[in-house]
C-alpha cells in the first residue's frame, strides 16, 4: 500500500542493513562487481558498490508492488519504453519471440508492462518456500501471461508457443542444471552458462530480443529498455552461449548499480562439467 518511493527507501536500508549483517552476501557482492572491471578506480568502484547495495534492497521490496498490486497499476508504473519497435517487427515476421532479461533493474515491474500489450509464457524456477512460490505465480500470472516451470515440461511448452508464433521471456544469468550448459566468459570469467536461448532459436528461427526494467530517479518509475542482439546467435552453442553473455554485459554497462552483484554467478552447479582455468569458447 506504500507509494513506491517509500517503498524504495524502505528497501535500500533494507539492502544496507543486509550487507552490514551478512558476511558472505557482502563479499560476494564486492567479488563479482569488482570482477567486472566497470568501476574506473577504487573511488567509482566505492560509489558503485554503495549504490548497489541500496538497489538490491529495492529489488526485493519493489516485488511486493509488482506481485500484489492490481496489474494495470503496476504495469502504469513504467514512464518510458524505447525499443518497442523491435517487437513490432519481430511480430511481423511470425516466427515467434525470445526476450531475454538478466536480473538487472526490476523484471517484474517490466514484465507485468510487456504482458500488458502482448502474451507471454515465462519461464521461471520457483522458490523452495511453498508460500513464496504460490504467493508469485499468482502475482506474475496475469494479464497475458503464463508460467512455464524450468523443466522439460517448461521447454515444451516454451517451443510450442515459439512454433505458433508466440513470446517467451527467459532469464539467461541463472546457472542451469547438470547438461544443460557450457563454461562461458562473463565479464572476464568462466560462468557456467546456459544454452537452451540458442537451441530455441536453432529450432524456430525466432527472434531474440534483450530487455530489462531500469528504476529511475527519485523513484519516479520505470524505463523500459529492448534491444536486438548484435548479430544472429551462432549455431556453435558455445558461441552463442559467449554471444548472450556478451549482451547481458552490455546491459549492466548501461546501467551498473541495479545489477545483481550478490548472485551467485559463478557457482558450479552439481556434476557440471570441470570448470576451466581460462575461457575457450
């Protein structure tokens, strides 16, 4: 029921207070953002770090608004889209849609502002608390969209809706389950990484469209950002693997401090392969 700026603030001393209370989230944090060489020198990594660690605490409150909140409120939240042409074209052509959003900015708050003007199936790996994820299938399957689990079943179902034309949104900075991936460079380091982006292309000739939700000042709303990839992904999943990582990078660049930096990227997931000492995809 807060407005959404008392919602941020509430959230950035929340995401203060989590850093100064957990050791591991904190170091993790200050690892990755520091492995990504975006910081200039120590005083802008300083200011970077101090600004993500008050974004993160927004993203975790903001969800609140974008799940409870009646769905054409949340979606009225966003003041701005710039690329929306590039959708336009891709349902032109027919062939289906793969966005693609990393966890920069807030994707809930974006997704609810898609959903609103076109369907999309998610693909989504639940919470392990039963509340949680019952509390954020309600929440996220509204409006014109549709939940599909991170399974075989959820694959299908995402390469149905490819093959009749339809949009998907997948999350590509998740570490996939054992098979399911291949050691690719992000920001500099090998991160397992997963290929089922480009076996969806492969298989349907769809379009792949990058997006996130940025938080603008003083908490005034929401921009959303959509843009093509480079090139075509590569048929190599390796390369193709290196090509959407290379997107997600340049997403972060734009806008740094509302990255995830206390995810854990570079985990090894169980019974993955070795990971290597250098990138050679």
């Amino acid at each position: 029921m807060l407005s959404l700026r008392r919602n941020h603030q509430i959230g950035a001393l929340l995401g203060r207070l989590v850093y100064r209370i957990d050791p591991i989230y904190a170091r993790r944090m200050r690892d990755n953002l520091a492995q990504s060489h975006i910081a200039r020198d120590s005083q802008h990594f300083d200011e970077l770090l101090r600004e993500s660690v008050k974004e993160s605490g927004k993203a975790a409150t903001e969800v609140l608004i974008a799940w409870l909140r009646p769905a054409e409120e949340v979606a009225a939240l966003v003041q701005d889209c710039r690329g929306w042409e590039h959708i336009e074209k891709s349902l032109q052509r027919g062939r289906g849609t793969i966005l693609v959003t990393p966890h920069l900015g807030c994707f809930d708050i974006a997704g609810r502002y898609l959903t609103g003007r076109l369907p999309i199936t998610f693909m989504y790996s639940p919470p392990k608390q039963t509340w949680a994820a019952k509390l954020m299938n309600e929440g996220r399957s509204r409006m014109n969209a549709t939940m599909a689990p991170a399974d075989m079943r959820g694959v299908r179902m995402m390469l149905k809706t490819l093959k009749q034309g339809g949009n998907i949104c997948i999350l590509p900075d998740q570490a996939p389950s054992q098979g399911d991936g291949v050691w690719s460079d992000f920001f500099g380091r090998p991160a397992y990484t997963m290929t089922l982006i480009g076996r969806l292309q492969q298989s349907t000739d769809a379009d792949v469209l990058m997006f996130f939700g940025e938080r603008l000042a003083d908490s005034t709303g929401y921009r959303v950002w959509i843009d093509p990839l480079d090139k075509p992904l590569d048929p190599s999943p390796e390369k193709a693997a290196r090509q959407i990582n290379a997107a997600v990078e340049k997403l972060v660049r734009q806008c740094p401090t509302q990255y995830l930096w206390s995810y854990n990227r570079y985990k090894k997931p169980a019974n993955a392969p070795h990971k290597p000492a250098v990138e050679t995809a």
